[in-house]
C-alpha cells in the first residue's frame, strides 16, 4: 500500500513537473539502430537554432547515448531539495540523461520495480522551468520498457523513426499502432537512411532500398515527414557530439525541412 501511494505521488509529481512544457515529443520505433536518437538530438537542437526554449530528455536508460551526441558526456548534474538542473547544451537548449548520473561505461542491470521507480524520479524531478518543446529520446522497439515510460508523459506527441526496407513497414506499422494505444497524437514518420549519393560520382545509390517509410505512412495513414539520406558527416558529427543540423549539407536540409513540417504542425 505505502509503495503505492509512493508511486502514484511521483507520477502526480511528474506531471505537475511538465505542465509548463507546450509540446512534448517523444521519438520511438520498432527496433533498435534506426536513428531515434540522433533525430532526437538534432530535432531538438534545430528547435533551440530557431528560437524555441527546448529540452531533451534521454530516457533510454540501458543505450544512453545523448550526452555522447551532445558532447556533454563528461558533466555532472546538480540538484538540491527542489531537483535536478539540466544541462544548458546551447541557447534555448537544455538537456539530462540518466547517463550523467550513472558510472561511465557501467552497465545498468537494474531490474523491474526498481528501474521503474529510479526513471520516474528522474523523470519528476528535472527543473526544466517553461518550455516550448521536450523531446523524448525513449528506449528501442515496442515492449515493456518504452510502454512504462511512454505512460508516464501525458499528452504527448509521437515521431516514428523508420528504416526504408520492406521488413522496416512492419515495425513501423507497430510503433505507430504503440503510440495510438498511448492516445499520443502521431505527428508522422521519418525514413532515415534513405539513399546514399556517391561522394566521389554524385550518383544515388539506395543501400536500404527507399519508399518503406512513405508507404507505412500511408497505409497507416499518419504524415509522411521526409527522408534523411545516409551521410557518413551524421556518423562522423554523433560521435564528436556534433549535431549534424549545424552543417550546411544535403542531409541537414533535408532535416530542416523536417523540423519545419514538425514546427507547423504543432502550430507554433
Ligand atoms: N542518416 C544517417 N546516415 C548515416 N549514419 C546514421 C544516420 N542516422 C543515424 N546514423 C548512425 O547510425 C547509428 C545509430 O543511430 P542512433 O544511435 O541514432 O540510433 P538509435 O535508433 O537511437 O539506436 P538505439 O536503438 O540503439 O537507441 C549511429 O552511429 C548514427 O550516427
Ligand atoms: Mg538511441
């Protein structure tokens, strides 16, 4: 009864702890390795480019890699009776990590009740004061873990991140049937990794195939938001924690175009 009461105080602190926030995002997909965290990172840091007060809340707790993209591995995160303090990354850019708290290169191997107890915590109790956006970088696929986590932010919105194969329709299919069951309002698809131009002939060469992602959103009939290609500058920038957006190429304007649909959806 009493770890009832606890938890059901720290969801209520959760919300109260969001209720200054105007739209919430959380990114998911079907399987693992697609790209929601680097479509996290650079969707929140284009937000904050353009002007937005923007969080991002890593809440993938056994792969954080957020701070690694962000270049802010190596910070600590302070906090007195009232909470934590995000990281100010950039202007108008904010961000935490369970990672930042947790020993580099530790696994986390806490299990059930207990890792649901220390997320929500940490969920509750980021001061992140207003916002204009919170993006939410949750774990990979559709089970338990993303569903516990996606349950505690109320109202939000989805982005599903997508692969072009064929085989990549069917988890696109289940991440989009996920965040309905959530009553998260689907703001559409994006297919990464979409087309590949040869640096040395200019020529486009479609190492995944491409169209998966369009054709998911129309069958599942959500928006298609646009195609990222495949751009080794996204590998090479995500491992200095460099967000891509800030280079001027094919990839970052396809992007920005994006960021743009997302922006106008939402009505902002
Ligand atoms: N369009 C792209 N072109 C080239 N590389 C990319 C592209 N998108 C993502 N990557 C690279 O692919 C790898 C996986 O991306 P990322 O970590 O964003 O995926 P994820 O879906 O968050 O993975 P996980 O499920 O493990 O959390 C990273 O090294 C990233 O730099
Ligand atoms: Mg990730």
């Amino acid at each position: 009864m009493e770890r009832f009461e606890r938890m059901k105080k720290l969801e209520e602190k959760i919300e109260e702890n969001l209720k200054h926030v105007k739209h919430k995002i959380a990114i998911l997909s079907g399987k693992g390795g697609v790209g929601k965290t680097t479509v996290a990172v650079n969707l929140a840091y284009a937000l904050a480019m353009k002007g937005y007060e923007t969080g991002l809340l890593d809440a993938d707790i056994h792969g954080p890699n957020v701070p690694k993209m962000l270049g802010i591995e190596h910070e600590g995160v302070y906090g007195d009776e009232e909470g934590m303090e995000p990281i100010k990354v950039a202007p108008h850019l904010k961000a935490i990590s369970l990672a930042l708290m947790l020993e580099k290169d530790a696994p986390v191997i806490w299990r059930g009740p207990l890792k649901m107890t220390a997320i929500k915590q940490f969920i509750g109790e980021v001061k992140w004061g207003n916002l204009d956006f919170l993006i939410v970088d949750l774990p990979p696929g559709t089970g338990d873990e993303p569903l516990s986590i996606a349950q505690l932010i109320k109202q939000s919105n989805a982005i599903v991140v997508t692969t072009p194969q064929d085989v990549a329709l069917l988890d696109s299919r289940r991440a989009v049937n996920f965040a309905r069951h959530l009553a998260m309002n689907v703001l559409g698809i994006i297919e990464n990794m979409s087309g590949f131009r040869c640096p040395h002939c200019g020529k486009e060469i479609n190492l995944f195939k491409v169209g998966g992602g369009e054709q998911a959103a129309r069958e599942m009939n959500v928006d298609f938001l646009g195609r990222i290609p495949i751009d080794e500058k996204i590998v090479v920038d995500g491992d200095i924690g460099k967000p891509f957006v800030t280079e001027q190429n094919e990839a970052s304007e396809a992007f920005m175009k994006i960021v743009e649909k997302v922006v106008k959806k939402l009505g902002m």
